[in-house]
C-alpha cells in the first residue's frame, strides 16, 4: 500500500467508506468503536462558567463534542507529504438515536462516497477508480440501518477524530493560550490555541489513539512533527470551528479545518436513491455489511 493513500482499510471499498483520515507514512490499524457519550453530551455544559481555566474548556469540549448524538458536520482534509498531495472533504448531516445519514465525502476530486439513512434503510454509494463494483452497475447498495449505525464507520469518534489531538491540553495546561471570542453558527465562542507533538497528541488520544491515526498518520521523521490546534468552543461546551495543522515535519505539510451547526437540531429523513440504480435484496444487505465492517 502506498504511503500516501489518503483513507485506511483492509480493501479499497472499505478504504473509501473508513474514517476521513491523511496518511503520511505507513497505514495504521482498524479504528476501535466510538466512546460513550460524555456527560454534557446533548450540548448543555455541566460547567458553563466563562471563566475556566482555558485547558480545561478543551478538554471538557473534546468529550462533549464526542458524545453528540445529531449535528451538520464540514470538513477538509489536506496533506501533502514529499510533493503527494491527497486530500478529503466530508459534508452533511448525521442524526444517531434516530439513524439518518445525509453523508457525502469527496477523495482526491476522483472517488466520491455518499452514505444516505431513513432510519430503516441505509444506501451507500462509492464511485471512482477505487469504487465498489455493485450488482448490474448499480449506483447504490441498499442495506440494514442497524448495520451502518452499529458498524460505528461513520460515528462521531470517526467524523471527529482529528479533534482526539485536543486532549493533549491536559499535558501542559499552561501552553494553551485564549484569543478573541468569535461567533460560529449564531453562538459566541471562546478561541483557544495550543501548539503540541504529534506523538504527544497520539499518547493523549489514549484508547482512542488508532482513531486518531487513522485521521492522520505521520510516521518516520514526520513523527517529529507539531501540531498547531485551533478551537472554537461554545457555551455549551460543543466545538464549532476546529483546526490543525502540520507544522515543522519537512516534506510534510497540511492538516484539517472542521465547522459543526445545527447541534441537537432534528434531522428531517434524506430521499432516498433512485430504486432503479440500487441494488438491493438479500445479497446487497450482506455486502452492505461487509463494506461498514458490521
């Protein structure tokens, strides 16, 4: 396997369906399931005093943030390692307890996925030189909700791994510094900064830290790289705008700029792909599962 492939799996369908992840270096393992939900987690804060220590409100936000059950999520994801450029943009909405997906991710503007759920039903459609050959040259595979959800290949820890790399603010406190509040989505934020190692962020990612490397794998000398965080936290201890970037790691360069809207909003159900390009029935719903590793 290349280097520089941008997602991580054991075969190119579930290559494209993984975690939204950069590779600069070798590939990492299969990403654990999602954690449970933090305390806070419905986006109200257990703490929603404005004057907390700054490395505290990353830390608290990090696991709320984590443990949201419904939001609208965009992100882009860039990395280019020895002049390779590859990168993943990740848009839509996602809705758990009720099991509705309106997912679209685009890989190197050549292989686009679309993960689409009712809260029945689940479609997943994967085309591009590295896609998934679907029965009669189907656009979509039909499959079981359950198996998307429970699969956990497009839960909050996946969608939001990069962010894991916010819990390295409890191993120097006094490093992360607060700028100017800002407002994202209608909500005033308090912005926090930190500047931490890339090893020191997979250390802090604890159990979670094949999560973390699968969004992004530095290896070798990129190893020795920074990471420059950026986090917009609201009241409610739920991130709004979150940024990192890849810092002093020659060859190396690129990082992730993610915004999350429409907290704990009600998701409406997605229209459903067209049912002549869908291949469904029985045989579908096996390889559905088997592309979401349920």
């Amino acid at each position: 396997m290349s280097p520089h492939r941008t997602l991580l799996a054991t075969s190119a369908a579930v290559l494209l369906l993984g975690g939204c992840g950069l590779v600069g270096g070798s590939a990492q393992t299969a990403a654990p399931e999602a954690a449970e939900p933090a305390p806070g987690g419905t986006g109200q804060s257990a703490s929603p005093d404005p004057d907390r220590d700054p490395a505290q409100v990353v830390l608290d936000a990090t696991e709320v943030t984590l443990g949201q059950t419904s939001l609208t999520i965009e992100s882009q994801a860039d990395l280019e390692v020895q002049g390779a450029a590859s990168s993943v943009s990740t848009e839509g909405s996602v809705d758990y307890e009720q099991g509705l997906f309106d997912l679209d991710r685009d890989v190197n503007d050549t292989t686009r996925v679309g993960v689409v759920a009712d809260g029945t039903r689940a479609w997943i459609k994967n085309e591009g030189p590295d896609g998934s050959a679907f029965a009669d040259g189907a656009t979509w595979l039909q499959g079981d909700v359950d198996d998307l959800v429970s699969s956990g290949t497009f839960g909050q820890l996946q969608l939001l791994g990069s962010t894991l790399a916010l819990r390295a603010a409890g191993d120097d406190p006094a490093a992360v510094a607060e700028g100017e509040p800002t407002t994202y989505d209608g909500v005033e934020c308090r912005v926090l900064t930190l500047t931490v190692p890339y090893a020191d962020a997979v250390a802090a990612a604890g159990e979670d830290a094949a999560v973390f490397t699968e969004a992004l794998s530095l290896t070798g000398p990129a190893r020795r790289a920074d990471l420059a965080l950026e986090v917009a936290v609201g009241p409610d201890d739920v991130i709004r705008s979150y940024s990192l970037g890849v810092e002093s790691a020659p060859g190396v360069s690129g990082g992730y700029e993610v915004l999350l809207t429409d907290i704990g909003e009600p998701v409406g159900p997605p229209l459903a792909p067209d049912p002549t390009d869908t291949a469904s029935g029985p045989e579908a719903i096996e390889q559905f599962a088997e592309l979401v590793g349920a």
